[in-house]
C-alpha cells in the first residue's frame, strides 16, 4: 500500500512536470566547464542562486539541474554520465591528511576516478559522430589531472571546485546533458536488454526485479548517504534462494518511482514534520499542493499560519467546520473526498522504520482531527497563544520542564529537550523524543529517560484515525505532575481528552468539561 500510494504520486508529479523521469534526477550543480570541440577549457562558469537566510541575510546555494541519473555508490570509483565532482571530472580534490602518504593516497584515488569517468563516456559515446560528443570525450582524453590545479581556469574557484563541487558540461552554448542526441544515448542505456524479469508487487507488469532499491535521503538520524525503505540484509529473512529485495519482488520502475517521490516529498523541509523520532510527511491523490499546506496548519500546527491572528484563525476554523460535514472548500479548493495519506518513517542506521501509515479521505481525517481539538478544549491561560493545541506542544507536556529565571525574576517554563538541553521552537520542539519519567520518592529526583517513540506514534494514529488514546499518554502525563507538582494547560487537556476518548466508568463527568466545576465534592 505505502510503495503503490508513492508510485502514485511520483506518476501526479511527474506529469505536472515536477519531478524527474525515469533515469534522470535533479542534482545540485555549482559550476560549468565550457569546452571547445577539441576538448580544451575555455572557461569555468559558477553556478549558484542567491536565496534568502535566516535574520533577513541571504546565502549562496547551487543551482539544481535535471541530470542523468546518479549512480549509487559504494567503496569503488563510479562515475555518472555527464556530470560528477571534480574527482571524476578533474581527477583532483582536497588532499586531506596529515603525512605526505595520506595524501599520495587520496591523489591515486583520484586520478581512478577520473579513469573510471573517460572509461565510462568513451563506453557511452564512442563511434558518434556528434560535435557535443566528441568535444567531452577530446577533454577527457587532453586533460591532464597532475596539472589541474595550475590551471588558471580551475585556480580562481580551486576551493569550492576541489571541496567536491558537482559540474557539467557546456558546449556551443549550451549544456551537454541537454542535448537531445545525447539524452537519447542515455535513455538507450537505461532501456536496455533487462535480466531477471519478474511480476512487480507494487505495479502487477513484468519487469526487471531490483536486488537493492535506491536510497532514501533526508530523514533525520539515519545515515547521511541515505537508507533503506526495503531491504533484505541477512539470509535469515530471505528464503527459496532470493537474494535481497528479490524476497519481495519489485520492478525497476516502481523501486525508482517509489524512492523518488518519498525523496522529493523529504527534500521540501516545510513540509516534513516530526512526531517523536519519526518524519512525518503528508500527500494528497493527484500531488495537490493545498491540502499538504492545510495539514500544517491544522494537522501539525508548524505551517505558515499564526493562531494569535484571530481573522485567520476564524478562517481556518470555517474551513475545517466545511470539510469536516463532507462538504467542499471552494476559498481553499479542498475537496473532502480527496485521498490523503500520511507516513511517519523513524532512523535505524542504514535502514528506515515505518512508525504509522494512514490513508483516508480528507474530509475524514478533518472530522477527526476537529474532534481531537474539540476533546482538548479547556479553559486557557491568558497567556497562551494556542486556541488550538498542536500535536507537537501536546507531546511536549510529556517532557520534563526546566524552570528559569526570566528578567523580571519570575520562573519561565520551558520543555526539556535531551539532544541539546535547550528550549526549542515548535518545530524543534516536536521533534524532541518524549521522555519517560521516572520519579523516586526516596530521594525525591527525577530520573528522566528517553522513552521509545512508539508514543508519541500512537499518539499520531489515534489522533488522524479517531480511535483510543494509548495508555502510556496518560501514565507519562500523570508521572510528570507527580513529578514536578504542576499541572499545566497540555497536561489537564490531555486528561481530560483521554477519559472522553477512553469511557471510564470512574471518571467524574464534571472533570471533562473544559472550564471543570469549581463546586465539586470529588477529590482525586
């Protein structure tokens, strides 16, 4: 379901053109190399846009280019076509090291890269009788890697070339992987004589099984070279003789459909969210961007809106009233049949963990998600600025608070994150992992440890399916007051949201209303 779902909507994105094809991928650039047919330097072009930064400064970052697609490396040289860092294209880099040895090593590395990069386009292009063709491979042929760093060309960007800056090729003007007789070329080695052909699970056709799927990059924790959504990587999990993912057999389309879209989907960190260890990212069927846009807002509560901007709010809250009866948003154009799903994938080394997946109709998650709000209404500090408790502050009131001196002399409270031990805004605030208190009445210290994010999952689920609360919200919320005598906002409205979810027939009904009743007898 999760691999057909992000098949899906690689198919939406790539025919509204925002997303690469098969065999292509979009990679940041920083620098041309304009060549002459017989295969000398004219110039090299730099290659970057200027974007804005955080505090209003602005930062140079490389242009992002659709390439032929990058090959997957391991401990060998392996070049991409057309394009590559200035080990393969130049045979140079930064010698790092601290003797002569280290670096006479790092230099031989090189230069089989750099072989490794003319062997592959002398593969791919020999015996065409193309300008753009004969001009890359004249380059590779004339270029000498021992003399790179005295050219004058190279010399004047050497340091962020050599830091292993990606580069293309320029040719007449214009650029070589975008020249049709050479995109042909490519896309022919693509589609060439497959082997090991077998039914797809996700797509049904025939088509080549995939020992190892692309790589998934972006989520936080996992390795930074990317990590697996499926793998097979011990012969106990594999049976009748399969090698690696051939276990669950998946079509080279579909393994490169699947990872591009959840890689475009985590490339775009506003809308990626965090529950716990997890990213969590969202999509609506046809990869319409508005209903991603409304689920930050309402669903996490880390999007563009401000809850202290009262005609917005207003607004918001009119649209979910719409959504949530079944009906359409025409402002927004939101349609509350439209499928929607969302998928929270947790770090584990080189391999990725799915901590929920839920799929439904827009409108139905509203209704939930509303009633998930209407459950935690309770009366509020007039300092709060949240009418509506987003999931993330609410996870949070299961962290221990640190109080501290504000300048007035009074205590400031504010959510214990164990990465850093510093306060967080609120998107660094949800992804703190909640923290399993543990409280000692003999010496009366908290001992506070990190607990699994299994929590703050099933907190998610029940919130986007409408079903029970787990148990262990409930018991960290109550060792937390316990803990450090205070019963904030969050905790109170977790209380209170629990019991109404989860009926219990010891549960006074005047503690679950949202102002409570200052007149009762019962006593916890």
């Amino acid at each position: 379901m999760i691999l057909q779902a992000l098949t899906s909507l690689y198919e939406a994105l790539a025919q509204k053109g925002e997303i690469s094809k098969e065999g292509w991928s979009r990679e940041k650039i920083s620098f041309a190399l304009s060549i002459d047919e017989e295969g000398n330097l004219l110039r090299v072009t730099p290659l970057f846009d200027t974007v804005d930064g955080p505090k209003g400064k602005t930062r140079e970052v490389p242009q992002k280019m659709m390439v032929p697609a990058a090959v997957k490396r391991t401990s060998g040289a392996a070049a991409n076509f057309l394009w590559d860092n200035s080990s393969y294209i130049l045979g140079v880099s930064l010698k790092k090291g601290e003797d002569d040895a280290e670096r006479e090593k790092q230099r031989n590395k090189d230069i089989k890269c750099f072989e490794a990069c003319r062997e592959l386009h002398h593969s791919m292009l020999d015996g065409m009788e193309y300008p753009a063709a004969k001009a890359v491979l004249n380059f590779l042929d004339k270029w000498e890697p021992q003399k790179a760093e005295e050219n004058n060309l190279v010399a004047q960007y050497a340091k962020e070339i050599l830091s292993g800056a990606n580069m293309v090729f320029r040719f007449n003007g214009g650029y070589v992987h975008d020249d049709p007789q050479l995109a042909s070329v490519w896309q022919k080695a693509n589609a060439k004589q497959k082997d090991n052909i077998g039914q797809c699970l996700v797509t049904g056709a025939l088509d080549e099984i995939q020992k190892t799927h692309p790589t998934i990059k972006g989520v936080q924790g996992a390795q930074s070279s990317g990590a697996a959504l499926v793998s097979f990587n011990a012969s106990a999990f594999c049976s009748y003789n399969k090698e690696q993912n051939q276990n669950a057999p998946v079509g080279k389309y579909a393994a490169f459909a699947y990872t591009t879209a959840l890689n475009h989907l985590l490339k775009d960190r506003k809308n990626v969210h965090r529950i716990g260890d997890a990213a969590v990212v969202c999509w609506a069927e046809n990869a319409d961007k508005q209903y991603e846009d409304f689920a930050a807002d309402l669903f996490f509560g880390d999007g563009d809106g401000d809850q202290s901007d009262e005609q917005w709010l207003s607004a918001l809250q009119a649209s979910v009233e719409l959504l949530a009866k079944g009906l359409p948003c025409g402002e927004l154009d939101l349609d509350p049949e439209r499928k929607f799903y969302i998928l929270g994938i947790s770090p584990n080394a080189a391999r990725l963990a799915v901590r929920f997946f839920y799929c439904d109709s827009f409108g139905n998650i509203v209704k939930n998600i509303k009633a998930h709000y209407d459950r935690l209404e309770i009366v509020r500090p007039s300092d709060d600025k949240y009418p509506m408790l987003p999931l993330w502050k609410l996870l949070s009131a299961t962290n221990r608070t640190i109080k501290k001196k504000n300048d007035n002399g009074t205590n400031a409270e504010r959510p214990y994150s164990e990465e850093s031990g510093k306060n967080k805004d609120k998107r660094a605030c949800s992804a703190s992992v909640p923290l399993s208190p543990e409280y000692s009445e003999e010496s009366g210290k908290n001992k506070d440890k990190p607990q699994n994010s299994a929590m703050a999952g099933a907190v998610a689920r029940a919130v986007f399916s409408g079903g029970r609360y787990p148990a262990s919200l409930l018991e960290c919320t109550f060792l937390r007051i316990k803990a450090e005598r205070n019963i904030t906002r969050e905790r109170a409205a977790i209380i209170k949201a629990y019991y109404l979810r989860n009926p219990n027939p010891n549960s006074p009904p005047q503690a679950l209303t949202p102002t409570g009743n200052q007149h009762s007898t019962n006593i916890p």
